[in-house]
C-alpha cells in the first residue's frame, strides 16, 4: 500500500496572549484597512502567560499515514449535482451541500477586468443549490437555495446551526437560520465588485466565533480577510495580495480560499491557496490587555501543494490539497496543533474544493469535476 510523506511546522504556543510591552509596536496595534500585519518573529520572548502547560515552543514532524480509501457507498442515490464549491456539518452530523446545479464556472463567467458576472441576465440558478443530507444514506433531508443564487462557493454551519453562504457571482455573503431558506442577514451589494467596507469581490469562505463575530475571506480579487460583528457591522480587515513575490511575505495572500477558527486557542487560519501555504493570525477574541490584535500573524506552514479547504476539529486542522507547483497530488492531511505531528492520505481524489469534518472523524469533501460528495474515514 502507497504511503506518503509530509512535513509542516506550526506551533501552539503566543497563539492566546503575548505580552505587548515585548512586541515590536507594529504588533500591538490592530491592523488597519489594506495593511498587512506586521510578523511575530519565531524567536520573540513571550511572556508566561502564552505558554500552556506541556506546550512547546515549536516542533518540526515528519510521519507517514497508510492511504484511506473513498467510500463507494455515500450517498446512497444519485443526486445529481452540480458543480460542488461547499460542504459542511450541523450538530446532528447531517451533511450541507452547497452546488451550482447547472450553472458552470468558466473562462465566460466573469468580466475579466472587473470582475462583473456576464450571466446575471439568465438570472439565478433555478435547481435548489443547498441540500441538506442524511449523515447514514446521503439521502436529501431538506433543499433551499431554488431561484436564489448566481455562482455558490463556500458553505459554512455555524455553532447555533446558521448556515453561512458566499456567492461569488453577487459579491455577497448570506446568514440563514436553521430550517430557513431567507435569509437573516446579507452583507455587501449584489453584483458590485469592491473593496471597500461594503463591498467584497468574489468571497469564498466564512468563519463564526460562538459569539457571533465572523470572518469572511474575500477572496479572489481583494486578497484580504474581513471580520465582522454579530450584527453584520464592519469591524477591520486584514492582508493584501502578493503581487507574485516569491517567497511571499508572511500576511500577504493570493486566492485565501479557505478559513478556519479554532476558537479555544484566539486563532484563525487560512488556506492561502496560490501561495499554496496555511497561515494563521490571531483572531482577536480575547478581551484581554495581553491578547494579540486581531489579524497579527502567527505562523506558517509552506509547500503544501494548492490547500483549498482547512477545518479544525478538536485541535486537530484537517486539510485538502489540489495539483500546486511543490506538491502535484491531491491529499488529505490532518496536523495534530497541539503536538505538531501529521499524517496524510491520499484516498483518491480527482478534483477537491472544499472539505468538513465530522465528530467521529469522517471526512466529507466536495469536488468539481466530478460534481460529487465523497466521505473518507481516517
């Protein structure tokens, strides 16, 4: 059986609190509209307080994982999606797609200089786009979205049961209650591309703190993660784009396509997806003279392959990567943030965008091209 070999470094440690009379200034300021944050060096004095015990400063790991097949048996009907761009869990384990029915995502689909829908006139896809599956048979349980949506992308369950949905055609990110198919909240204009406090470009991926905060990476064009207060007010943005420099500078992204929050610890990560690297911040959640500000970069984990989607699961950041000029295979892996240690699989994937973890470990992953849902044990 095929094993593969995987290296990344992240550490657990500074990721809560860190003094600030012991941070360069930059640092201990919020990051402002457009600027990237400034680094925390790996080799910076932290104060007592941001070391858990039986934490270590940093660790380097390198393991192998025996591949885990794709389950053949799931779902157990035909479902006939479309292109699928999210995926996730609720708290009864029951599986959210997100798809774009017959809609397609191609070289038409966008203006490309600025980045206007060409196909708004057509109007919105007719299927339902936002399926909600049984986690036994895959059988559909509800379906919403009919005669809504333009381009879906990402899909996000928050701790409360809110599904949160980004449509990259209108600009727009949308909060529904559970069991709803209107929406509660809608942030930005539709089908106007911008990158104000009002405006995104092509979103792609949603994070919610249990208190209500959230977290939107915008995305294709603007190359920056926004977070927002629990009633949809703009509170800071954070990163700026590349611009192709190699190495890319800590903070900067190109296509962040994914976010994550592992709350417990202050931290959000990112798949910075061209860059094909994770990066993770602060998240600005703690209350606290010592927590670091929102969006002051923590660590990185680089030559990972094109990372499309992470997830956090008990500490645990599960990932999946596409074909990317360091890595040409697509992987499933899963990083142990609390030891370091990693373990990766290749199971058999052909084309993944968008990943979900559940409780007992499976695995749920969408793909475009082949337009399916697959689940993986590990």
């Amino acid at each position: 059986m095929k094993t593969t070999r995987f290296i990344i470094s992240l550490f657990t440690v500074s990721i809560l609190y860190v003094s600030a009379a012991k941070l360069p200034s930059p640092v201990a300021q919020a990051p402002n509209s457009g600027e990237a944050p400034a680094p925390v060096e790996e080799g910076f004095e932290a104060s007592d307080e941001s070391v858990r015990p039986g934490a270590s400063a940093a660790s380097d790991f390198d393991i192998a994982l025996q591949d885990s097949p794709v389950s053949n048996k799931w779902p157990a009907e035909d479902l006939k999606l479309g292109q699928v761009a999210g995926v996730d869990i609720d708290s009864r384990g029951n599986v959210h797609v997100f798809h774009r029915g017959s809609r397609v995502w191609d070289q038409n689909s966008f203006n490309e200089d600025t980045n206007r829908f060409r196909l708004a006139s057509e109007g919105a896809i007719k299927e339902s786009t936002h399926l909600v599956l049984d986690k036994k048979t895959g059988t559909v349980l509800q379906k919403y979205g009919a005669n809504r949506f333009y381009m879906p992308h990402g899909l996000t369950v928050d701790s409360f049961d809110n599904v949160w949905l980004t449509d990259v055609a209108l600009h727009q990110i949308f909060k529904i209650a559970p069991g709803k198919d209107e929406p509660s909240l809608t942030i930005c204009e539709a089908f106007v591309p911008g990158s104000d406090s009002n405006h995104f470009c092509k979103p792609t991926s949603v994070a919610v703190a249990k208190g209500g905060e959230f977290f939107v990476a915008d995305g294709y064009c603007n190359s920056r993660i926004v977070k927002f207060s629990a009633d949809g007010k703009y509170m800071l943005e954070f990163g700026k784009s590349s611009n192709g420099v190699y190495p890319p500078p800590a903070g900067t992204f190109s296509v962040p396509h994914s976010v994550t929050l592992v709350e417990d610890w202050n931290l959000l990560c990112v798949a910075d997806r061209e860059n094909e690297r994770i990066q993770c911040f602060s998240a600005g959640l703690r209350h606290d003279p010592r927590a670091l500000p929102a969006g002051t970069f923590i660590k990185k984990a680089d030559g990972l392959g094109r990372v499309y989607a992470i997830d956090n699961l008990n500490h645990y950041l599960v990932g999946v990567t596409n074909a990317g000029l360091t890595n040409s295979k697509r992987q499933l892996f899963v990083v142990d943030l609390e030891s370091g240690e990693s373990r990766v699989s290749e199971p058999g994937l052909e084309n993944p965008h968008d990943l979900a973890a559940a409780e007992d470990g499976t695995i749920y992953v969408a793909e475009i091209g082949p337009n399916r849902i697959v689940r993986v044990h590990l």
